[in-house]
C-alpha cells in the first residue's frame, strides 16, 4: 500500500527538517555550509528527476523505478553515518541526492493513477503526515533523554534514525505495484506540449516562488528553536504541530476543492503563509512560536493538494511522472535559490530577517494566482461573447 510507504519515507522527511540542521550546526558547521549542503537537492532537483520520471513513464513500471530511487537513497545515505567534516558530509549528501530527489515524485505519480481509479489523494499521502508527526514528536524526546540541553543537535543517533526510515521505506516499497500502466507511451511531442497550458505554467511558477519562502522554516525552524535554548521535544512539537494542520487539511481537501476553484485555494495558501512567516519573526514565546505553526496546514498542505491536483486535471495520464517531475522542478529551483540567500543571512543577522522577507516575498506567487485568475476570466468572457 502506497500509505505505507508514505508513513515510512516522511518519517525520513521529518528527522531531515527538524533534527539534521541541528545536527550539522552541532557538528560546528556554519550557516553557510549548512546552506550549501542543503542547496544539493534542490539543484541536483532541477534535472535529475526528470530523468527518473521519463524512464518510469516509458516503461510504464513506476513501482520499480520507485524502488530503484529508494534503494539508490538508502545506500548513498551510508557515508553521511560517518562524515563529520563539512567537505564529507557534502560528499555523501550529493551521492544520496542523486537519488532521493526523485521519490516524492515518482511516489506521488503512484498515489495519482489511483486517484483517476477513484481513490482520494489527500487520504493516500495524510499517512506521511502521520508518519512525519510520530517521528518528530518521538525522536525529539530520544533526544532529550539523551542529552537534555546538552548539545542534543550533535547526536550520532540523528543521521542512524534518518537512514533507518529510509530502509523501512525502501521495504515498504517491494510490494508496490503499479494501476494504469496500460497508458499509450508518451512522444517527445506530448512532453513538449505540455508547456502550451497556462494553467500547469500557473502552478509551476508559483509553486517555485512559495518554495523561496518555505526554505527559512524547512531548513532553519529547528535551528532557530535551538538557539532560542528550546529543547529537541519542543522542535519536534513545532513541526508536529503544524503537521496535524497538514493532515486535517488534507483529509478535507476534497470538499475544498468541491466548494471553491484551485487558484483561490492556491491564493489563500499564499497569504496565510505571509501571516505565518511574520509571526515566526515577531515571537519569542515558545507555546506562541508552536501554535503558529498551525498554519502549515495552509503552507504546506493547501499549497500541496491543489497543485496536485491541478496537476492531475492538466497533465495527461502517460505523462503523469513526468508532471510530478515537474513540479518537483519547480519548487526545487525555488529551494535552490532560498538556500543561496539564507545561509548568508543567518549568518550575518540572524533568522528573524529571513521569516520578514519571506513574508514579503509570498506576495510574488500571490500575485501570479490573482492575475492568471483575472486573465483566465477575461479570456473565457471574450469566447463566450463571440459570435
């Protein structure tokens, strides 16, 4: 079951963004190195999974190309149990993302075939939500009980617990099968027409720039949490946290979607995250700094289910890795170009300044959904009044 391996693989997610900062801080790595390590997916994510989606969709066996990519993540992940320098762990972080950026896709181009079968996404992907919250809400407490404010971040466990997911996600991932691999095999040319629609150009663009804005949170909450002298059980309840709002807004999305058009929803994802950054960078206390993270169920979870399934109603079912690749892409570029400003501001003011620009910043992918809305109408209003 594909909720399995979700269960499994976002417990990897979650050690990575709420523990693996940390740890590299911990290791004495500065906000740079750290940026720079955390850069590698996402560039790597710029072609890279393309490459796996065209092979899954030519083949039309995306359970086994699925596999391939998990395999491929556990075993690059190997030498990053051991690296302790910043030129190491940069070393083994590119081996294991050559792989591990295309999981996401290839997994949710699975959970999409089953959702033209009938089946709900928001229901399939809500147990990688459950799965990120009891990884995050446990493993913060092994820490603690471990080190308490001991220098938890720098724990040799971080990088064991990490890898051990990812091999319980990887034999989640053998009995896999593929639905709907009968489609006719997609042509260069049906690829190439994929850029002629506005609407997938929509999601990819907006979808990049709200990236630039989640990276503070998915890279520097945790490190942020740190310095304000929390301890690991509260960095995981912080993203605990917001991952229920995730999980509620998941499991509700399909009345959402029956009740208001995508783009709105896309847009109200947008502004609540505004919100959101703004207050990150306003409070200090931590049952403040923890309620807030509430809104993730808008960040993350809104922003997610209605790009998918724009998505799903653009993209052509042979093609279906490959629009997953794409939008893997997209906000990958936009992670790529977060890390190159974050690292340098962390280091010369601190985090609060990155939350206040990424507020200011969510108005640029906004804006792209309100003037696409107000284009699409005006066109339509144009067809229905020719003669």
């Amino acid at each position: 079951m594909i909720e399995v391996f979700y269960f499994f693989y976002f417990q990897a997610v979650a050690i990575y963004m709420a523990f693996m900062p940390a740890y590299l801080r911990g290791l004495g790595l500065t906000g740079r190195e750290i940026s720079t390590v955390f850069a590698i997916p996402p560039l790597l994510a710029l072609a890279v999974p393309l490459g796996w989606a065209a092979l899954a969709d030519r083949t039309r066996r995306h359970d086994r190309v699925l596999r391939i990519v998990v395999g491929g993540a556990c075993l690059g992940f190997v030498p990053l149990l051991f690296a302790r320098s910043f030129a190491a762990i940069l070393i083994g972080w590119i081996t294991y993302a050559m792989f591990s950026v295309s999981v996401g896709s290839l997994a949710d181009a699975l959970a999409v075939a089953r959702v033209r079968a009938g089946a709900v996404y928001g229901r399939m992907r809500l147990w990688g939500s459950v799965g990120f919250v009891v990884a995050a809400v446990a493993f913060g407490a092994v820490l603690w009980s471990r080190n308490g404010a001991r220098n938890a971040g720098a724990d040799w466990l971080v990088p064991v617990a990490m890898w051990l997911a990812l091999v319980a996600a990887f034999i989640a991932a053998l009995p896999l099968r593929g639905t709907g691999e009968g489609s006719a095999r997609p042509r260069a040319a049906d690829v190439k027409a994929l850029f002629a629609q506005p609407r997938l150009l929509l999601v990819l663009l907006a979808a990049a720039l709200h990236w630039i804005c989640l990276t503070p949170y998915n890279i520097y909450l945790g490190i942020f949490l740190r310095d304000l002298g929390l301890p690991p059980p509260l960095w995981g309840l912080a993203y605990a946290t917001g991952t229920v709002a995730e999980v509620a807004v998941l499991a509700l999305f399909r009345r959402l979607e029956a009740r208001f058009p995508l783009d709105v929803l896309l847009a109200f994802a947008f502004a609540g995250s505004a919100v959101r950054w703004l207050a990150i960078a306003a409070l200090d206390a931590p049952w403040a700094l923890i309620a807030v993270q509430t809104l993730h169920g808008l960040s993350f979870g809104l922003f997610w289910s209605a790009a998918i399934a724009l998505i799903s109603a653009t993209v052509p079912g042979s093609l279906r890795a490959t629009g997953q690749a794409l939008l893997i892409i997209s906000i990958n570029l936009g992670g790529a170009i977060g890390n190159a400003v974050t690292g340098r501001l962390y280091d010369a003011t601190g985090p609060r300044l990155m939350f206040v620009l990424a507020a200011i910043l969510e108005f640029a992918p906004l804006t792209v959904v309100i003037l696409a809305r107000h284009r699409l109408r005006a066109r339509a209003g144009l067809v229905s009044s020719a003669p």
